[in-house]
C-alpha cells in the first residue's frame, strides 16, 4: 500500500510539473510587449523597459521559469499584472466558491447516477428505457445552455433561487445552499448522464457474475445482493469515474461560473486569458492540478480499501 | 472476462449496413448529413444576411416577419445566423476529431503492436492528458494564441487523443495475440502490412463510435468558449449567439432557445450514432454462444408426456423428480432457441446421479433449472421439477430462497469466479447462516467447523482471506463448505472439479464422495468426464442434445452401453480401448449406417430413438 501511494504520488507531482512547464511556456510573452499592455499605449519607451525590468521579464525564459517554479513551491505565485493583489491571495478567495459547486456535483452525480443506475439494470423495461433516454438527452444538453435555462426559469421568470452570485457560508448557510443550487445541479447533468451509463452496465454483468449466481443458490435476499455484495463490487471502477468525472466538472465549472456570475476560478482564469495576465492564469492553473492531484489520491487511497486486491499490487 | 476480438471479416463489411438497420444510428445519421448540407448551402437556404443588422428586428420576438425565429439584440435574424452557424461548429468538430485521429491512432497502433519504452511513454502522456482539467489548458492556448477556432479545436482534438489512443492500443494488444495474427508473422508479411490488414480492420468500428461521442464532447466545449467571448469574434457561432442572447434576458428570453436546440440536436445526433453503432456492432460480434439450437419436436412431445405418466408413486420416494423438463432461450429475431428439450431424471435421497454428455448438451442449462436459476433470458418451457416433493413451478421467490436455504445446494464449475472477490472468505460462509437466523457467534464457529470438515489445514486464516489470496483447490473446497452449510439433501454439482488441477482434482472428489456418504446425500453430478462418473455414480444419464438419450446403473451403462451416442461417448474416452470410430454426426436426419434402423420412428429425432431394455430406461 504505500508503494502504491508513493507511485500515485510521483504520478501526481509529475502531472503538476507538465502542466505548469506546458502552460508557462505556451503563455509566455516577450517583457516589452507586456510592459506595454500594462502601462498602455501612452507610456514611453523607458518606462516599458523600466516595467520590463522590474517584472523580472528581461530575464531568459527558462531562468523566468526556473525562479517562478521555486517562488511557487514557497507559496509565492507572484503577482497580477494588472492590480496590486497577489495571485496567492486572489486564488486562496476563488478556490471555495468552485471547490463548492464541484464537490456538490460530484456528490450528486454519485448518488443520482448510483440509483439510476441500479435501477435501469435491475427493473428493465420501461425504467431502462426511460433512463437510456435522459441519459442520452444529458449528454447532448450542453450544461451551460441547461444553466441558462434555468437562469430564466427559476430565478428570471419564478424567482425562487437567486440568478446570480456567491454567498460565503460563513456569512449565510441557507444564502449559501441557495446560491450553489443552480450551478451544481446544472454542472452535475451531463455527468450524471455519463455515470449512468457506466453503473448500469457495471451493475448488469455482475449480476450475470458467477459469484452472484453461488450466492442466490444459498438462499441470499436480492437486496442483500444488490446493496451489499453488487455495490461493493462496483465501488472500485465506480470511484474512478467519479475521479474523471470531478475532473470534467472542474473544466465545466468555468463556463457555469459565468453563467450564475460565480466569483471561482473559472471566471477568474477567463478574466486573465481575455486581459493576458499571466501569472493569474498560471496560478489558476496550478492551483487546479493540485486539486486533481489531492483528489485523486485520495480516491486512490479510499479504492484501496474498497478493493482488496489493490494492496497487493 | 476476456473479451473476444470481434473478426475482421463481418464487421468491415456490414458496418454501413448495420448502421442503416439501426433506427437510432440511421436517425442520428440523416440529422447530421441535414446539418451538412445546411452548413454546405447556408448562403443559398438563409433568409437574411446573418451579420447586417436591422435596427427595426431588434428583439424581434420569434414569428415576426421575416425572421421566424426573432432577431437578436443588433436586429439580426436568428434563423440566419444559426444556419450560418453549423459551418464553424462542424469544421471545429470535424477539426478535433481529425487530429485526435492522427495523434491517438498512430500512437495506439504502435504502443499495442510494439509495446515496451513507446509504450510506456505514451501510456504516461496518456494519462497526464487525462488528468488535465482539458478546458483549463484551453484557455492558456487560447491566452497563447489568440481566439482562432482552428487552434482551439486542433489543441482540443490533442487533449482528446488519449481516448482514441486507449482504445486503440487495448484493441491492438488483444488482436496481437490472435492466431491469425501468428500465422501472418510467420507467413513473413511485414509489420506494415499486418497491422495495415489485420489490425486496422479491427480497430475501426470501435474508432468510429468512439470519435462520433468525442466529435459531440468537441461541440459542446467548442460552444462553451464562444459563449465565454473566446471563440472568434468575426465569425457567426451557436455560442456567440447564447453569449448575446444572454446579454438580453429580460428583453428577448427565448434568443436563448434556439441556439441551445441547433446544439443539442447535433450532439444528440453523434450520440446516437455513436450508440446505435456501438449496439449493432456489439449484437453483431458478441451474441451469447448458447448451446445450438433444438428444435422442439412432436416426438420429444410425446416422449414427455409418455414418461410423466408412468408411475405417480416412484415420484413420491424421488428426492428429486424432472419430467419433461424444457429449457429454452428467446432469441432476438422472436424464435426461441431451446436448450434442453423433454428431459427426465430421478433421484433418489443417498444416490450419486451422473450426468453426463458434451459441450452444449445441455446438462447445466438442466443443472440450472433443477436450481431455478438459469442465466437472464432463459426461462422453462414446460415440465416438472419436484424436488423433495415440492414442484418448484409453483413456489413463490421466497419460498424457493427457503428452500435453497435448506434443502438444495450448489457446487459451481469455476471456484475461483464463484467467490465475490469483494468479501472475505468467512464473510461469505457466514452471510446464508446468519440469512438463516443463526447468532453471529455461532455462525462464526459453525463456518470454521465447516472449513475443517472440508479439510482446509487452517481454517482462521483461509476464513480471513480474501478469494484472491487462496488456490483453486482451497476455493473448490470453500465452495463445497458453503454448499453443506445448509445441510442439503440435495446437492447439485456442476462440473465440481474440471477446472482444477489433476492431482487437486482427485481430492476434491473424494471429499466430496465421503460428505456424500455421511451426510446421505442426493447429489446430482453434472460433468463431460466418464472417468469421474465411474468413481463416483451410481446412476448415469447420458444427455445429447438438450435430450436424455439413455439411462442407466453406472456398471451396467460401462459394459453394455445401448445407445450409440453412448458407445461412441465411452470410445472417444476410455484409454484403454481399440482404435476408435468417427462420433456419431451430430446432426438430424441423415440416417447414420450404424444406427439399428429397424424400430425408430421417423422423423428428425432419430437417434434418439427408444431400444427395448427390460433392467434400464433407454430412450
């Protein structure tokens, strides 16, 4: 077991290592140039140097990167080019509101697909159908559009739920259900639909498994097989689609933060691409493979203890 | 379970057919070839320029005239626009498709034919790329590139490749191993060549599913950014279009319909594509092999029914009683395959019935019934199972549960996938005691008990194994304590020790030989080997096609075996006979030489005909 976890570990931080490495070289720009974006048209060609200078960007590319690598690990992602917060500080304020409605939809996710899944497999028929179709439709139903629509219905047209912004549940629990409400379950959709699938065919051929078969020949209840012996079977490949499927919704979230005008790291790393303000978008991206990382490692730990057979290997 | 690779042949050619026989794929086919040509000839079927605005459609509401679906917020006609719109978003597509194709492919082919350090490498990048929330390096290409569509989706269509890259390599490793594959190597074509022909043939069905699922993941995402204000600003986008509609909500709220409909009917479109392809080519390639197909016959008929009326009394001492037993599956085109046609068997409490016969004959199909629990789809046609005088037919799931709970048990065939892996060994002998009410102590005690009677050396540490941390032999003989735990009178063995090894499977059968005589067991014995019947049976039935063909006292059926299937069996197994004879064909009808001809009636079920016998039942 914990050769296992060292390697997933090793995994992990080689992962953080591509994506920063990809991502600062992708989006690194000449100093002038950026010096000159910050201080606009205006300025004099001193003062862009000058700019250039103190921003560290007159420097070769890979000592930028070298010393930007070793200011992170230290917690130190720099600073905006465009205000005077730091990136730590802007991240640590971002992070909750998307690790808020990601969590939630993977929450949901696993529940709603688990018993739609189950059910599709065990009942046939109709119920199957039924699901096969909404499944289909979730899948096809792009999330930020089901967003918009109920955008319109729920908070423009019924007002029962706010359309738009975050509120902290240090200031408010109810305020902060509330305003997670839309975007998580709008968020969730798709990936609900996806998981769906996956336990309902999970759940079919273990209940053609073999060993399914010895334990009705010694008299077992269905629902002991069902809610015992089939979930516990499928807990393993089920964690790792949860583990993909919090990954998709980490990418959907940034489309459905502008939706509901969510103060996360989407918008924030929307805002940075749209103005060119590298160290925030760096920051957003490192912050959000860290999450991967941690996530992943522990749905590896938890599948180790669902599944014996992992802490052999 | 290993998944058989589907074979080349059928699938390259009937892909296009099985696509248009499927009404989901044929539906999500014609839809997107619509959405081509209305991308194709936009400028031709648009009714109005999609970028000049007009002031006075501002808002239009939908069925203003002249713009049927409404105007946006500069006064320009939605319909226009979104028709304007499928260009880029099947170009963008299409785009990221391409070079997950020429990225994924390539890479699968050689990673799964070649294996070793490329493997390994790009097994790594693989997994980085999945691991990578995709949209979020999108934005730094976008950041890095500005908002090109063409970029976008190219980067997209990398971040996408390790699917394809997957499934290829997965395809490819299990193709490899095939022995047409060998032949081919040894043959001497060239790598080139093999994979050209043999692999790639194979690869491409599950290629084209999965990229029609990718291509509709690519129209979301795309749709996505536009809406973001990445997508390019001079160019008329679906998610542009939800951007603006957006905008004005309280004004025009269903500007924001439309462009949402033309999305998810494309996505919807791949998706059935992808779907209905997978099923056909799924339904194609991995039909369930059941045992050939019978066809019932009025002979069988009337065999059963001749034989439910012979005697009601020897019913009464039979511990168990089949009579006319038919098994049968339903098949897709609604005819229905039967697997076990008109069979009989008695059993009385104590006795050791053999039965025996080849592959397909439907002795476990029978085994199944006898247990009422034959695999999904199969069902009982007709006849009777009585066992220890209650007919099964008639009981309740719970009253049938009861009864597997205390008077029918089961040996399975495969120990090793008859234990849920999931579950520690004693947690699966002690689960049907305690479902039979008993303390948890006791049913704790009783399981060791158990372990030791079926002679494991240490019965705490295989009760606190996991199926995987013990042998064959060890889990046969786990099998066989869960199956006495119950303290049957009947006991069903299917094939108990076939796939263990040789020395292991002496063992086991004398164990459960001796359990047999302590317990004064029924036992029910299914298996293919004559060898295991002459150590253990006392009675033998031979079984040929889903038929009973003769039964007999073990002894009695050894030296002077009536039927010719019998004979022909006991040749083709004994070592110690005279060179044997071609078995007898398995096919009705054509009269076989050696059949005694004289006294069988006609019809297709010839070889089963009845000989007379005064001291067994032949038939």
């Amino acid at each position: 077991m914990a050769m296992f976890i060292v390697r997933r570990l090793a995994f992990g931080v080689s992962l953080i290592l591509f994506a920063t490495t990809l991502t600062f070289f992708l989006v690194h720009r000449d100093g002038i140039e950026v010096a000159r974006t910050i201080l606009g048209e205006s300025a004099t060609q001193d003062a862009v140097l000058a700019r250039s200078e103190a921003l560290g960007l007159d420097r070769p590319v890979v000592v930028q990167f070298l010393s930007w690598l070793g200011d992170a690990v230290r917690g130190n992602l720099g600073t905006s080019y465009f205000s005077t917060d730091s990136v730590a500080s802007i991240l640590v304020s971002r992070t909750p509101v998307t690790l808020s409605i990601v969590a939630g939809g993977v929450l949901l996710t696993a529940l709603v697909s688990v018993g739609l899944g189950m059910l599709a497999a065990v009942r046939g028929g109709w119920a199957d159908r039924s699901v096969q179709v909404l499944s289909v439709l979730g899948m096809s139903l792009p999330n930020f559009w089901v967003a918009l629509m109920f955008v319109l219905l729920f908070a423009v047209t019924w007002q029962i739920f706010p359309a738009t912004g975050y509120v902290s549940p240090d200031v408010s629990a109810t305020g902060w259900l509330a305003s997670i409400t839309l975007p998580v379950v709008a968020l969730a959709l798709s990936g609900i639909a996806a998981a769906t699938q996956q336990v309902r065919g999970a759940v079919i051929d273990l209940l053609e498994a073999d060993f399914v078969r010895t334990l009705r020949s010694r008299g077992i209840p269905e629902r002991s097989i069902l809610f015992r012996h089939a979930l516990k079977n499928a807990a393993s490949p089920a964690l790792t689609v949860l583990s993909l499927q919090f990954i998709g919704l980490l990418g959907g979230a940034i489309v459905i933060e502008k939706v509901f005008a969510l103060p996360g790291l989407g918008t924030t790393a929307v805002t940075a691409t749209i103005r060119g303000d590298v160290p925030v978008l760096l920051g957003v991206v490192a912050v959000t493979v860290v999450i991967v990382v941690v996530v992943n490692l522990v749905i590896d730990i938890v599948n180790g203890w669902v599944n014996p057979k992992v802490t052999l290997q | 379970m290993p998944v058989a690779a589907p074979a080349p042949g059928p699938v390259r050619r009937s892909l296009f057919g099985l696509l248009v026989r499927n009404p989901l794929a044929l539906t999500g086919l014609v839809v997107l070839v619509v959405l081509v040509l209305v991308a194709i000839f936009a400028g031709v079927l648009a009714p109005s320029d999609p970028i000049q605005p007009n002031l006075r459609m501002r808002n239009a509401p939908p069925g203003t005239p002249g713009a049927p679906l409404g105007g946006d917020g500069a006064g320009r006609d939605i319909l226009s626009r979104l028709m304007y719109g499928t260009r880029l978003t099947l170009t963008g597509a299409a785009l990221a498709i391409l070079v997950a194709a020429v990225v994924g492919v390539p890479a699968g082919l050689v990673a799964g034919y070649r294996g070793r350090l490329f493997d390994a490498v790009a097994s790594w990048v693989a997994d980085v790329l999945l691991s990578v929330p995709g949209k979020v390096i999108l934005l730094a290409v976008i950041a890095a590139f500005g908002p090109s569509v063409l970029i976008t989706m190219s980067a997209f269509g990398v971040i996408l490749s390790p699917h394809l890259y997957r499934l290829v390599r997965t395809q490819t490793i299990g193709v490899k191993n095939e022995l047409y594959v060998d032949a081919a190597t040894v043959a001497g074509l060239s790598d080139v060549r093999i994979v050209a022909r043999h692999i790639l043939s194979v690869v491409r069905a599950p290629i084209i599913i999965q990229s029609a699922i990718l291509a509709g993941i690519a129209v979301i995402v795309q749709s996505g950014l536009e809406f973001l204000g990445l997508g390019d600003p001079s160019q008329v986008t679906w998610g542009s279009m939800l951007g603006n509609a957006f905008a004005v909500i309280y004004q025009a709220p269903t500007a924001m319909i439309w462009p949402g409909v033309a999305i998810g009917v494309t996505v919807a479109s791949l998706v059935l594509l992808g779907n209905g392809l997978r099923d056909a080519v799924q339904g194609s390639t991995t039909a369930p092999r059941r045992p050939r197909r019978v066809r019932p016959t009025a002979a069988s008929h009337a065999a059963a029914s001749a034989a439910s009326a012979t005697g009601p009394d020897a019913a009464s001492e039979a511990l168990l009683d089949v009579r006319g037993l038919r098994v049968g599956y339903p098949r897709p085109d609604g005819d229905t395959t039967v697997v076990v046609d008109g069979v009989d068997l008695r059993l009385r409490r104590g006795e050791v019935l053999g039965l025996v016969g080849e592959s397909g004959s439907g002795k476990t199909q029978t085994a199944f019934a006898v247990l009422g629990l034959l695999p999904r789809g199969g069902e009982v046609l007709g006849g009777s199972v009585v066992v220890n005088g209650e007919d099964i037919a008639g009981l309740s799931p719970a009253a049938r549960r009861q009864l597997l709970r205390t008077t029918l048990a089961y040996v399975p065939q495969e120990p090793m996938s008859n234990l849920d892996p999931a579950f520690r060994v004693g947690q699966q002998l002690v689960e049907p005691l305690r479902v039979r009410g008993m303390a948890r102590t006791a049913a704790k005690a009783k399981a060791l008990d158990l372990l030791a009677e079926v002679g494991i050396p240490d019965p705490r540490r295989t009760f606190d194994s996991y199926p995987h941390q013990i042998s064959g032999g060890m889990a046969q003989r786990v099998l066989i304590a869960g199956a006495i735990s119950a303290d049957p009178v009947l006991l069903i063995a299917d094939e108990p020790t076939t796939a263990l090894d040789v020395t292991v499977q002496a063992e086991v059968l004398s164990l459960l030989r001796r359990l047999q005589r302590e317990r004064d067991m029924g036992v029910l014995l299914v298996t293919h080997n004559l060898g295991v019947v002459a150590d253990i049976c006392d009675t033998v039935a031979v079984m040929r096609s889903g038929r009973v063909v003769e039964t007999a006292p073990v002894a009695e059926l050894f030296a002077n075996p009536q039927h010719e299937y019998t004979r022909a069996l006991l040749d083709a197994s004994l070592d110690d006979t005279e060179p044997r004879p071609a078995l007898v064909p398995r096919e009705h009808g054509a009269p076989d030489p050696r059949d005694a001809a004289g006294d069988r009636p006609s019809g297709p079920a010839a070889p089963d005909a009845p000989q007379p016998s005064t001291s067994r039942s032949v038939r």
